[in-house]
C-alpha cells in the first residue's frame, strides 16, 4: 500500500502504567510527591551552586548541568503522566508525543555525555591533581558541558525527523506511559529499519561510547586508590567518586536493559518499571546522593535557606 492511502494517526492513547485498574488518587499523590521532590531537590542545588562562590569548581559545575538535565527529563514525561492519571481517556496529540520524545531523548542523551564527563573529573581529581585546575579549566568545563548538549541535541533530532517520515495509521494505543522511542516505533505501519539502525548506533557510540569512557576513568581510579597506603586516605579518595559510581551503575543499566534489544523483544510490564527509575527515581535520588550530604553543599544552603539548620535531615 502506498503510504498516501494510509489514514495518518492525529493522536495516540497511553495505557498508561497499570494494565489494571488503580486507586488513581493515591497513585497521583505519590507521584506528585516525588516529582516535586525532584524539581525542590534538583533547584536547590543549582541555585545552592550558582550562589555559592566556594562551589564554582569543576566539579559542582557538573553536577548543576546535571541537575538541570535531571528536571528535564522528569518533566517531560511526568507532567503528562500526572495530567493523564487525573482523565479516563489518556490522549495524547501526535505532535505532542513527537514533542515529549524529542525533549525525553535530547535529557538522555546529554546525560550520558554528562556522566563520562563527571568520570573525567574524578579522574583528574584524583590521578592527576596537581594539573586538575590546567586540564579543568573554565573553559574546558564550558566546553564539555556544551559538547553534551550539543551531542544529545543532534541524536535527539536525528531520532525524532525520522519518526516524523514513518506512517502510523492504526492502531494508536501506546502500551507505555510516555512516548519512548521503542514503543512508539511499534506502532509503526511503514518499515522502521533505518529506525533501529540508527538506535543501534546511538548504542554503540553514544551509550557503550560513553560508558567505556566512565569505566575506564574508573579503572583508572581504582588503580590510583589501591595505591594509596593508608587507610584513611583509601576511604577519603574512594569517598569522592562512589557516589557517581552509584548513579552511573544504576542509570546505564536501565538504558541499555531499554535500548540495547530488538523492538520484538520488549517486554512492557517490565519497561515500564524500568522507566520508571530513570524517569523518577534516579532525578529523585541524585541531589541526595551527589550533593545534600555534602558539608559544602549543606552549608550553601544553609546560607540560602536559613530555616534548614533546623531540619534534622541537614545535620550532621
């Protein structure tokens, strides 16, 4: 059939995240909660870096970019989810799930390029630090910040113009909570070939890409921390990077448990939990781990919000 014949989808429907009817008040709640608490958590620390001057380092500079990638991300797919968990009829509009996509691919992406650069960092930090403040310049932490952006820009338009020269016409019912690229694909009438190329090549270069890089500087790291010869000193160096190794292991293993298989392999019920760790859980727990148990991060804030030296979550 030629693709002029095909009647083109105007919108599609979500199943949404339960196949089964839920207590939709309660599961609104909940996760209202914590995507307000992703959004509180992740503005805090940019606002906490922006503001504080002993924090304009290499480091915290990434972590705000990272931050910033983190509410992104959340956002563009929790918004909708909530708007749809409220309706009976989860409806979402061509372009706007060509939208959500996009923007969800463009956060992904940067991400990646993002983590193997905070790999960099600690490497530097810790193998080579008499030249940290030369080979993390200000100027060289703009550019990799850029160059991330820049990455997952392309790769995020690359993906969605062709998704846009695919024909859909029936059925339009995502078997997903948001417009992901795997289940989207599927419902595709016309052949999606070069599709799964080129998330395949987003696989090889940019997610195992990246990921070779972080662990290789994490080799690296390991290999500098066995070295040291107390104790003390082992705990403090490893202290410095463990929690980046936490993020990393925990976000990789989901993108490629995600993109890594043939869209026949899919198994929903288990994509969507997965989904959400890194749509959710993961910008949820990163201020936590990177930043709020952190004395400099802590006093920071203390100095923005005078009112958290109260807080028993703020002490030591």
């Amino acid at each position: 059939m030629e693709p002029s014949n095909h009647t083109r989808v105007t919108d599609f429907i979500m199943q949404g995240l339960f196949d089964h009817p839920q207590p939709q008040g309660l599961i609104f709640g909940l996760f209202l909660c914590l995507y307000m608490t992703a959004i509180m958590g992740n503005s805090l620390i940019i606002v906490a870096i922006v503001l504080h001057p002993p924090l304009h380092t290499p480091m915290y500079f990434f972590i705000a970019n990272l931050a910033l990638v983190d509410i992104l991300c959340t956002s563009s797919v929790l918004l909708k989810m909530l708007e749809n968990l409220l309706q009976e009829e989860k409806i979402i509009s061509f372009g706007g799930c060509m939208a959500q996509l996009f923007v969800f691919t463009l956060s992904s992406g940067t991400e990646l390029v993002r983590l193997a650069a905070m790999s960099y960092d600690r490497y530097v930090a810790i193998c080579h630090p008499l030249h940290y403040v030369n080979l993390l310049s200000k100027e060289i932490c703009i550019s990799l910040a850029a160059s991330a952006w820049a990455v997952g820009t392309i790769n995020s338009l690359v993906h969605t113009l062709l998704m846009l020269h695919l024909d859909f016409c029936g059925p339009n019912l995502i078997q997903h909570f948001f417009c992901e690229i795997p289940p989207v694909l599927a419902l595709s009438c016309s052949s999606t070939y070069l599709n799964e190329i080129m998330i395949f090549m987003a696989d090889i270069f940019l997610a195992m890409g990246n990921f070779l890089l972080t662990t290789m500087s994490y080799s690296f790291i390991i290999i500098a921390i066995l070295k040291i010869r107390s104790s003390k000193g082992k705990q403090r160096a490893f202290s410095t990077c463990s929690s980046h190794m936490l993020v990393v292991i925990l976000y990789y293993s989901t993108i490629i448990y995600t993109y890594i298989r043939p869209t026949s392999s899919y198994s929903l019920d288990k994509d969507k939990v997965v989904a959400i760790i890194y749509t959710l859980v993961t910008p949820t727990l990163n201020p936590l781990i990177y930043s709020l148990r952190n004395n400099e991060v802590k006093v920071a804030i203390r100095k923005i919000l005078p009112f958290t030296t109260k807080l028993q979550f703020f002490q030591e």
